[in-house]
DNA sequence: CATGTCCTTGACAACGTTGTCATCGGACTC
DNA sequence: GAGTCCGATGACAACGTTGTCAAGGACATG
C-alpha cells in the first residue's frame, strides 16, 4: 500500500499524514513529546496504509547488534530429543521478545560450518549448538566477535563456551549395572559412531559397569556406528544368531532402542531378553514390556541452556559454564526381565 | 576485532586494505573486475578482521524486501505432526538459503496475532500458519501488501490464501467405516474443541458414517472439547463406566489416541475394545496392539506447503489454491478387535 | 600526438530508520 | 515590553551496505 509498490515506509506516512518522518518515528515507537492532534493524524496514516516497522533497518540504525534472534542447530528437529529441547529454548525466548531460527544438521559437519556461516551472517544474537563436527575450532573467530554460544548435548572441542549435557557415562553405567544386577551378563551395547562424544562415553560407560565389578565387558556384542533405528534392528538380528546370543541389550540412544525393540519383536523376544535404553521418549511407557530408560530430563536441559545463552547475550562474560545434568533410571519393565 | 567494539565493517577491511568500501564490497560478493593483487589484499583484510557478511544491511540497500526468512507457526513444534512439519519445510527452504523461523501457537489465537506481527515486523519473506484462531481477517491487510502465506492442516476464514489440508471428514468417516464393518455400533468419538475446523470435521465424518449405512451415531458416546492425552484418558476411564459402554473407539488426534490407550491399559482393556486413531505418529506400530490408524502423509503435505509458498515468493500471483490430500487407512491390529 | 577504448577504482547517494541538534512559536517572568 | 524558557517539530547525518556514475590510467589507433 505504499506509493512505489512494496510496502509502506514512515516516509509514505509522513507524507499522508503531513508530517516529517522524525515526527512517524516518534509516534511508532511510542516517544513523548507528541501533541496530541498530530499523533492521532499519524496513527489514521499508520493505519491507512497498513505501516508495520522495519525492525532490520531499526536495528541497523540504533547500531545495537541485537537482532533479538538466535540460532538452534539441532541434529534433527523431527527427532523427540531435538523437537523438545527447541521448544523449551523457545518458551525460555519468547518472554524476550526473540525469535528462533532452527536448523537440523543430520550429523553432518558441512552443514554445521554453513549454517553457523549464515547465522553470523544474519547477525544472531546468540547461538545454541548440537555440534555434528567434532571440533570446533571454526568457532574461536565468532566468539572472540563476541557471539554467545552454548553447546548442548556435547560438550565443545577447541573453543572455550558455555555446554550443558548430561553424565552420559555414568548413565550408561547406571543402565549397564541395572542389567548386571538382575544376573545378565551377556549384554549387548549399541553405540552410534565413536567420532559422537556423546556415543563414545555411553559405551564408556557400559565397560565401566563391567570393569567395576572385576568383570570383562563382552566385546562381541558391543556394537558402535550405528546410524539409526533401522542399523540397530539389524545389528540385533545378528547378534541374536550368535551361539551365544545377548540375554539383554543395552541401546546407546532413542532410536537404537526402537530398533531393538523392533528386532525382537520379529523373533518373538520382547518378553525374554531385556531392554535398557539411553533417552527417554514419548509413549516408551505404553510399549509391551515398557521400556526402561535413562532418562535426560530435557525441558531442564533446554532451559539450562537458554539461561546461559540470554545471559551471554545480556553482557555476562565469566568464564565458560559447564553444566552436567544427572540423568536418571525410569524403571517399567523391559530392564527388569531375567536372564534365560 | 572492528575498531571500535563490535564485528568489523566494511569500513575496517577498506581502511586495512587500503581501498575504497566499494571495492570490498566488490571483492565481498565477488564481482568481476577487481585486480588480482587487489582481490588478494582484500581478503587478507577479511581474513584478519574476521569480517561477516551484515545480510540485513546488504538486503536493505538492495531494496530486495526478501529476507531469506520464512516464518513457520505450527502448533507445537515439540508435537511429532509439527515437528515432521517443520523439518520437511527446512528440507524443502535449506536448498533456496531460506531459513526458517519457527514458533508453537498451543491453540491460542492472541498468540497467533502478536507473532505474524512479530515476524511481519522481521519482514519474512512469507508465512506457514496451521492456525489457531477461528477467522483470520486480520490478515487480509498483509497478503493485499504481498505477504505470500500457506494456511496447513486448517483452511483459512475469511482471508484468500493457499491452503493444504487433509480430508478430514472423509479420513474419519473411513476410520469410523473400518469398525462398523467389523460389528461395532458402540463406538465412541473422540474430538478436540468444536472450534476447530479439523476437529469438527472429523466428528462430522464420524457422524456421516453411520448416517450413511442408514443407522443413527452414538450421541452419548460423542466427546468433544478434549484438549490433550490427559483429557483424553478421563474421558474414556468415564465412558467405559456406562451402563452400554463402547467395544471401539475413535480417536480423532494422536493424542487423544494415546490418551485413549493409556485409559484402556488401566482397565486392562487394550485386547478387547477397538481403536483407530487419526494420525500416525512413531512408534504406533509397536504399541500392543498395534495402532490401527487414518495416516496423513506428513511429509507429503510439507512438501507440498513448501512448493505453494516458495513459489508465491518466486512472484505467482494465480488464484489462491486449495490442496487437499487423501489420507489412508493403516491397518495394524488396534482396529480389527471384533466387539464383545 | 591527439583521440578513443577498456579496465579498475572510488565518490556519492540511497535503502528505512533514529539520535542529535536546531528552530519556532507561545507562555511566562520581572 | 523585552527577555527567558519550554514544548513540539523537523533537518540532517548516520547505521552497513550496494547501484550509479565518473575519474583516472594503460593502451591502441589514426
């Protein structure tokens, strides 16, 4: 509804409501020193032409670099895990007026280098990262720029910021020992790539239960560079044909234990082998056993890390948080099946 | 690293290099003509200075309105419908360089005003909205000043807009069909707020297939109003306390459905009363039984918001489309429960 | 040697906005 | 009635960037 095409700008209102720009400025942004008459002739004009503030060109010009938006580079925003903690950083960012631009980055480095490109590039206040490189050196740049960062779900590697993750080992270990108590000893554990910290201390961690009780870890059946549900389903299907098949399963994540469950479904063995998964997820309480896990509590996580990240923004400069949250065991049934 | 605080401009790579701002910029976007030892210089300076791209800057000199933004209100990005929502518009904007500023609406429809306002204000360059509120008029001011928007899930009142939606009534009419056939007539109808479009459809469909096989539906066994899984629960724990209590159920939302399990579970019921729900949604298959479901293909109709918007943004000015996807009737085991 | 052409480079204005400062008219003081 | 003060309003520059155009040098042509 402007003269020249696009939208209206305080200049078109100016003009229709016969006024300078200055004055337009004022009224929008709420100023005293306003007479009353022209102000009201302002907001008609405002109206008339349907006017909304440039907030871009009013950042640029106040020279304040907030654009009140920040970056979330999750793994997979359709992921649960990824889904809740999104939406607890936007609850946690609304109250300030900031917005969120979200991203998945599928464990992809690439993608993780050319997105945080373009966030910088849209000069985000602040940067919450689920990293899928496995340093991030490229980030010392950016933060000695002065952009706030915080790693969650694993922790930085080569750049000083703030993380908030959970004790990954001592949760596998807590899980491992679970199943070591009812007797197993045959226990399979399913792990993603080693290069993903977080994997590597999860199977870490199952060792450990074994070390700790003087007991060798059953290297066989420890399986790393699982990708998804549908390699842990399969990497179960083998396992089970061992001639000395795993009596429980140990699955380093959500969707590995989703596949395990689907494996042993197929041969009939949701009821005898035990289940203990990393994460928790929607519904794992309706599943037949239902599942038992180790839970991250994420809405906890996700406003940790929204605390610290708006902190950040709001000037603190202390030295680089580490937040580690202890995850806890949710017993339903599928750890709590004895062996054979 | 700039002179004076904050990033570095083109001003300080200029004054380093000991060149014009023009011809940073030049060498930024990577024009033609710009000397070999010249370019070389210049990027030495960005190399130093850590110099970024200010896109907001760049796009407002252009005069280009586009942002590269493009606003996304679901309803709950932490809900899986959403959440697979959300990722298959990324899929479809990340190839263009769009990003996407996403945002939960949970029904409430003054949130809805106050964040199209929000991201008009960070002039997006169009709008995905699955809405909550009842009409949308207030709308009409920024699609005649050019806003391309795509209404999903729900269909839009009282403004001209894409849409893509899902045959609801049809979908549920089909679920509702699937359990007359197999004997039901005590089939209860679970709905969210008649409010809602989608919701009203359903129970309309479920309505339409009784009427069509000439028999009357069920009135007392029809719930509307549910808001989420707990609500959901309650009211089948009091539905199956009635004198003629229902041998199936029709859950018109995933939650609803879960909540229906839930309630089922506690009464021990799951083997011997029916249920089909509308939307699929993980892990419905491994649930015992296995949920019988109306599927909407979510990616599809992701794909499909995303062709209609990126294509108004690319200058379609056609008539306002109305796409309407059959969802399908997945048989798992849930919904072929005869009745007592 | 004058003229023309090509190429590289920079000065300047502008995108939409707001901070700074000046101007103007009226009301007040003595 | 002259001087002072105050409130309302506007002119101008600037935020970081890029489009337009002109200037200047190198080189070729006549």
């Amino acid at each position: 509804m402007s003269e020249r095409g696009g939208r209206a700008t305080m200049r078109d209102v100016a003009a229709l409501a016969g006024v300078s720009i200055k004055t337009v400025s004022r009224v929008v942004n709420a100023e005293v020193g306003v007479a009353d008459p022209v102000r009201e002739r302002v907001q008609e004009a405002v109206a008339r032409l349907d006017y909304r503030h440039h907030l871009g060109a009013s950042n640029l010009r106040r020279g304040t670099t907030r654009s009140g938006l920040i970056g979330a580079l999750l793994q997979d925003v359709s992921n649960s895990f990824s889904a809740a903690l999104l939406r607890s950083l936007e609850d946690a960012a609304r109250s300030r007026g900031t917005a969120i631009l979200s991203a998945s980055l599928d464990e992809e480095p690439d993608r993780e280098l050319s997105l945080v490109h373009d966030l910088v590039t849209r000069r985000v206040d602040g940067l919450v990262i689920m990293p899928s490189t496995l340093r991030q050196d490229y980030l010392t740049a950016e933060v000695r720029a002065g952009l706030p960062v915080v790693f969650v779900d694993r922790e930085p590697q080569g750049v000083a910021a703030d993380s908030v993750t959970v004790e990954n080992l001592e949760g596998a270990q807590m899980g491992t020992e679970h199943l070591l108590a009812q007797g197993h000893r045959r226990i399979a554990c399913l792990t993603d790539l080693p290069d993903i910290s977080t994997a590597r201390r999860r199977r870490a961690g199952f060792v450990q239960a074994f070390t700790e009780r003087g007991q060798r870890p059953p290297e066989r059946l420890m399986v790393s560079g699982l990708r998804g549900a549908a390699a842990a389903e399969e990497a179960v299907l083998q396992l089970l044909d061992l001639d000395q098949p795993p009596t429980a399963v140990f699955a380093g994540r959500n969707d590995l234990a989703q596949g395990t469950i689907r494996a042993l479904r197929q041969r009939g063995l949701s009821r005898s082998v035990a289940v203990v998964g990393f994460d928790d997820f929607p519904l794992a309480d309706l599943l037949t056993p239902a599942l038992t896990v180790i839970r991250q509590d994420v809405g906890r996580i996700g406003r940790r890390t929204a605390e610290l990240l708006l902190a950040r923004i709001d000037g603190d400069t202390s030295p680089p948080h580490r937040v580690v949250i202890a995850p806890t065991l949710v017993v339903r049934g599928s750890g709590e099946i004895p062996p054979a």
